[in-house]
C-alpha cells in the first residue's frame, strides 16, 4: 500500500511539475509574440519594413525557447531592440489619448517588472512614445471606409504544413492583428493575452496539418466575431466532406428538420419536414454541440447555434446511426450522407417567398433578400397606400436600403457612427460623425413599418436595420442578430489560408453597440418546434397580429 501510494504521488508531482515547465514556456513565448507585434507596428525602423519582419520571428524564436534566467532574456531583447537602430524623438507624438479613444488599447505589459527589467522597461516606453507615424508597410486602411488591410504578409504557399516556427509566426501574427486592428478587442469577453498564452501549445506541438487548422479554428473562435470563419480542405477533414440531404434549425437541443437539399434522397431515407433529432451517433446533439463548440465561431449563441450544423451530422462515412421523434415516437433510423455536390443545390432556392406582396387586409410584405435596387421604387410606389408594410430581413439584402428609408421618413435622420483605428497609434480608435439616412419628404409612407429578423440577420442585414429602425412608427419583431456589422478585413495566414474579421466598428448615433448584442427586437420571437412541425412562420404571423390589433401604440 505504501508503494503505491508513493507512486501516486510521484506521478502526481511529474504531471504537476510538467504542466507548471509547460506553462512557463508558454509565457516566455507569449512575451516574446507580444514583444514582437509591438515593435512591428511600433517601431519607426520596423514599420517602414526595412528589416525582414518573419526572419526575424523564425530565427529569434529558437534562440528565446534556449534562454532561462530572467536577466539573459532580457539582455538579449535589450540587444535586439538596439539592433535595429536608433528611435529618434517625435515631437508629433501625442501621447495624452482621452480613455475614450484607448478603450482597446493595452499597453500595461511594457511596464511589468516581472518579465522585464528597468532598463527593458525605459526601451519599450521611449518607443511607444516616439512610435512611428508614418505609412506602415504592413498595415493601411481603405479609403472612405477605414477598415485595415494588411500588406506584405508573406503567404508561406508552400509550407501545406508549417514548421514549429512557421506555425507561432501564424499565431504571433494573427493575435497582434487581432490586438491592435480589430475593434471590438475589448468585447471579445475574455483576456486576450490569456488567450495566446494557451494558444501557443497547441500551435507549437501540432502533428500534422489538420491539428494546425484546428488550432487556428480555435484561435479564431476566440474573438467572438460571426465574420470570422476559416474553412480550409483539413478542417473539412475533421468535421467531415459527408453531408446529409436536408437542413435543420437547433432548438432546446434538438435538431429540427426544416427543409431539404434534395428531396428525392430525403424521400429514400425517409426524413421528413419537422421530424427532430435527438441523437447522432451515441451523442445528444447538446453533446455534440458542447464537443465542437471552442471550434464554432460566432458573435452570440444564437449565432453559434446557427453554425453548428455541420459539427453535428456532418462526417467521413457514408452513414450514421440516429435517434429521432416523430409524432410523438421515438424512432432509431439509420442516415445517409453525400458529398454536397450530389444534391444539385442552389443556395438561392432557400429564398422562396416573394419578393414584394399584398397580404390580406392590405398589409405590404417585401423580402429584402430578393429585392433589388433597380425594383426597390417601383414595389414601394405599390405598396404606397397600404395599412403597414412588413420588411423581411431575415436574409442578406441587396443594398436598397437608403431607397427604402428615403420613402420611410420624413427627413434626414441619423442611424449609425463609426470608429476606425488609428494607424498612427496603433490599439487607439476614433469616433466618425453620425451617418443619415432618409432624406425631406413631403409625402413619407404613413402606414406602419414592420422589420422582421433573427440569427440569419447579418452584416449589411444589421446595418440595413438600423437605418430602417429611423421609421417614425417601425416595430421589430423576431430575435436577436449575429452581431457582425462593419465592412470585413482579410487575414493572410501561413500556407495562404485566408480568415476575415469585422474591421470597423458599428454603433448607433447614441453609442449603443451591436456587436455581439446584434440588434434587439422590440417583440421577441422565436419558431417553435410545433410550428415549424406545422411549417408556420410564427414571426411574420406575429407581425400580421401586431399590424391587426386596435391598440396597439402606434
């Protein structure tokens, strides 16, 4: 007994003593990710790209991972920061932000004694003060916009799978985008040096190229941003090239059947509209969803949950074995998946409402996802002398929003602001003056104005909302959005893997934000198991109820 009560606590100890080495490496790496994206957006020598940037990631990393007393670090950063040349003074600098402007901006780590010592400290302060100000070669923002683009990133196309070097340069490079270009750092809901720290062993010691992508899926999943997505053929791989032949929506943790990508291979395996699944495989799909979660990007759950259908019945074999409910029994059925492309589908055919129509009791119901800017004036003159309107953005409209809200409102009206970073300070944004929409008019539509929306509402969908929210007498009814509003920016990663994140950030005239909150209903309301069953739409029937009452405010 005492043997083995020895070994348990040897093994205990090793395990113990392995994971507190591992995390110290961690850190050390981690310092050294952040200690380089500052000096490539900071320092003036560095900025102009006057020293090859990566070369100097791939080469230093190794020398870093040898070094172990605190006093040989940070001889060797003070060293390497006084190889590339002096920093000369700025006077143009101004380093007196307002907090407001500083919201993403965390520099607290230039100053902590516990990694650095003085002499280090006073380098990386003279710097941040007497950063650079002019272009940066490796980041520019898009006119008019002022969304980032970042130039001369090397794309690494024939490193299919990268070195262990190679691999941190990816995650090193992402994360200080990410850190100082993307405009809702401070939403993300979590720290985000915390984040690379955990990071860099999953990238240092994947074994092949599929745990690699996985590790950048879940990188990215980490900024809680529905723009940021990253499908490459490998994490197709992991989840799975085999689809089944219909869709389904996730409700109290159970997948409804609510359409079809072919119905002729539907029919053959017998799946019909609203049957729910319970299981796939031996998992519940809350299981499934828990499993696969860190690896689903998105802005909010509703959103998650929107991306979570290819995690749950997508995979590599040809079949699976399921648990569904069916009028009320409990039925074992064996699935079949496909390759996508067998079912024909057009991603077009989920659209299948009209696009503008007179409902009864002179109600307007235009669908913004089939609408186009060339029809927009011709429905509205249509719909002009009915009780209410009801917009469908349930979907991605076509840019007809400042034709619809000039029709709407009675004059101008503010709808959104902006904040763009600050190339110049990089981790600083600021505020744009309010955007309008609508214009005077003398005859606005006087009837009511109904927005209809939910988690398929994204991007140009959310902003359109905004605008449409001005109406004097609009009600919203439905859910809540993706909360991913702005104009996106393009990631290039090792191996030339692309990924996106929203690069500017979106917000009504009074500060209110929409990322991640997305925009909120006046009315909530979500489909239900029984009425999808039934094929009703709960939220337009909803409106339609709103438009009829007597009482109703408006």
């Amino acid at each position: 007994m005492r043997t083995l009560v020895s070994i348990f606590f040897f093994l205990t100890f090793s395990v113990s003593a392995y994971s507190e080495t591992t995390l110290q490496e961690s850190k050390k790496i981690a310092t050294f990710c952040k200690l380089w994206g500052f000096l490539k957006y900071y320092h003036p020598t560095v900025a102009k790209g006057k020293i090859e940037w990566d070369k100097e990631f791939t080469d230093r990393i190794k020398v870093v991972n040898s070094l172990k007393s605190k006093q040989e670090i940070n001889s060797y950063y003070s060293e390497w920061i006084n190889s590339l040349g002096k920093v000369k003074y700025c006077k143009k600098c101004k380093n007196d932000i307002p907090d407001s402007l500083k919201f993403n901006l965390d520099l607290a780590w230039l100053s902590d004694s516990s990694i650095f010592t003085n002499t280090l400290i006073n380098q990386l302060q003279f710097i941040h003060q007497n950063r650079n100000r002019r272009k940066n070669y490796y980041v520019q923002q898009y006119a008019f916009v002022g969304n980032t683009k970042y130039m001369n990133e090397k794309p690494y196309n024939d490193s299919i799978f990268p070195s262990a070097e190679l691999r941190l340069l990816g995650l090193s490079r992402y994360w200080n985008i990410i850190n100082y270009f993307f405009p809702y750092k401070y939403r993300i809901g979590q720290n985000w040096d915390s984040v690379l720290v955990d990071m860099v062993p999953k990238f240092k010691d994947s074994h092949d190229t599929i745990s690699f992508h996985l590790a950048m899926l879940e990188l990215i999943a980490n900024i809680n941003d529905s723009h940021a997505g990253f499908v490459t053929k490998y994490t197709n791989q992991y989840f799975g090239f085999k689809w089944p032949p219909f869709k389904c929506k996730i409700i109290d943790n159970k997948a409804i059947v609510i359409g079809f990508y072919n119905d002729s291979l539907c029919k053959k395996n017998d799946i019909l509209f609203g049957d729910v699944f319970l299981k796939v495989g031996n998992l519940t799909i809350e299981d499934i969803i828990k499993e696969k979660s860190k690896y689903i990007g998105a802005s909010n759950e509703a959103t998650k949950l929107r991306n979570s259908y290819y995690a749950i019945f997508n995979g590599k074999s040809d079949s699976v074995n399921a648990t569904l409910e069916r009028n009320g029994v409990i039925v074992e059925k064996t699935i079949y998946r496909y390759h996508f492309k067998d079912f024909k589908y057009k991603w077009t055919d989920d659209n299948k409402k009209d696009t503008c129509e007179i409902l009864d009791g002179n109600i307007g119901y235009i669908n913004l996802g089939l609408l186009q800017t060339k029809q927009t004036q011709r429905y509205l003159n249509k719909l002009k002398d009915t009780k209410a309107i009801i917009f469908d953005v349930r979907n991605y409209p076509n840019g007809t929003m400042y034709r619809i809200a000039n029709f709407i409102n009675a004059d101008k009206r503010p709808f959104a602001k902006f904040t763009n970073p600050d190339i110049s300070y990089p981790g600083v944004y600021h505020y744009t003056k309010p955007y309008y929409c609508g214009r005077k008019n003398k005859t606005p539509y006087r009837g009511k104005v109904i927005l209809l929306f939910n988690e398929e509402s994204q991007s140009h969908a959310e902003f359109t909302l905004m605008a449409l929210q001005t109406a004097p007498n609009v009600i919203s009814i439905g859910s809540q959005t993706a909360g991913a509003d702005g104009n996106v920016s393009l990631i290039t990663l090792p191996g030339n893997y692309k990924t996106y994140m929203t690069g500017i950030g979106v917000y009504y005239p009074d500060g209110r934000e929409t990322q991640r909150i997305g925009i909120v209903p006046d009315i909530e309301v979500k489909p239900t198991i029984e009425g999808l069953k039934l094929g009703k739409d709960e939220v337009l029937e909803k409106a339609i109820e709103i438009i009829n009452e007597k009482k109703n405010g408006l």
